[in-house]
C-alpha cells in the first residue's frame, strides 16, 4: 500500500497507528499473546523498517514500547513517554484551556468541578485535563448548567489486563495504597509499567520503585 500511495502521489507515506498495544492486550486476554506478537513484530519490521516508501510513522499507544519484544527488530525509534516534557502540552487540555473553554462557553463558575473530576494526568511536567471527560461535561451543561460530573471515560476503553495483573500479584500486592504499592512481593516489571503508564500509579512513586520501571 505504501508503494502504491508513493507511486500514485509522487512522494513518501507516513504512517499513523493509534494504540498499538491494542491488539496486544486482546491476545493477552484471549491466550493467543505469542501468535500476535509474531504476526505485529513481522508487520512493523515491513512497515518501518525495510520500506522504502516511508517518510516517517507515528505510533501511539500505553505500553513502553522499548521493552516490547515487537519492536527488536527496529533501531531508529524515538520513544517519547509519560516522563518526556516534549510535546507533554499535546497530550490534553491544560489549565489554561480549560478555564478558557469555561469562560467562552459562559461557565466560570465551573471551573473548580471541573478541575475536582478531570484534572489528574501528568506529562513530564506538566499537568493535563482528560480532554473527552472536559468537553462531555461542558457539552451536558449547555443543556443543563446544574449538571453533576461523572465519570464519562470510564467505559471508553478495556481494563481487562489492569484487572488481570492485579489478580496473578499475591497479597503483599496493594496497588490503591499510599504510594500505589504497599509491598513488592513478587512484583515483576509488566505489572509495574502497566499501571505506571496508564497513570494507575503516581508519578511521585518512591526512587526505588520508579528505578524498577525505566
């Protein structure tokens, strides 16, 4: 397909592929992990690597993807994670965004419900508001400003490993302790990176812990 966009347009592809991990974590669920794996790692490794039709690709997704076997056979990745400042600002909507969608939309007042309900997500540095949760709930008080927030994220995507993981860990394994952890028993490094880059854990996690991820 690659091929054919270039010869059609006269010039390179780029490649978007959003939640990668996707795919991963059915096979994970569905006990078929390692046939995946195979078939995603044969399929990146002719997409990006030996394709001479690419300008570049963009590849999104919550697993750190330098620890993924799928990509072994790729040396020209640049990784930006949850711990980058770089383009940290693009991830959702900032402070300042969200008080200006407040005051265009005639809801100041909101604000602080607002900032209660969907402020809690950081990159690098910087703190971010779940965009669709800001703008379901700015839409609902357009009809009704007396609206009460919910949690309008919560059935958007599968949780199914996050459950899962929890489950295989053994009971020194508290995930909704203090610091996201109680002990670490037996807590191997899937566990911890998965809960980490879904923003399960918080970024302010003991040196000795974050040591354990990255």
């Amino acid at each position: 397909m690659s091929q054919c966009l270039e010869k059609y347009y006269g010039k390179k592809v780029i490649i978007l592929i959003d939640e990668y991990d996707v795919p991963l974590e059915n096979a994970f669920t569905e006990n078929f992990y390692n046939e995946m794996v195979g078939f995603i790692r044969s399929l990146f490794e002719s997409a990006f690597k030996t394709n001479g039709s690419l300008e570049f690709a963009v590849i999104t997704g919550c697993l750190r993807i330098s620890k993924e076997s799928i990509f072994t056979g790729l040396n020209n990745l640049k990784i930006i994670s949850i711990l980058d400042e770089k383009y940290a600002e693009y991830f959702g909507f900032t402070p300042t965004e969200v008080r200006e969608l407040c005051d265009y939309y005639g809801l100041p007042h909101k604000y602080d419900a607002i900032q209660e309900w969907y402020n809690g997500y950081i990159f690098g540095n910087t703190n971010v508001y779940n965009p669709w949760s800001v703008i379901q709930f700015i839409d609902d008080l357009g009809e009704n400003e007396n609206w009460f927030p919910r949690s309008y994220w919560a059935n958007t995507s599968s949780n199914t490993v996050v459950r899962k993981l929890i489950d295989m860990a053994d009971d020194g394994y508290d995930i909704y302790s203090s610091y996201g952890i109680k002990e670490a028993k037996n807590l191997d490094y899937q566990t911890m990176n998965w809960h980490f880059m879904m923003q399960y854990l918080p970024m302010s996690l003991p040196g000795n812990f974050m040591g354990m991820m990255f």
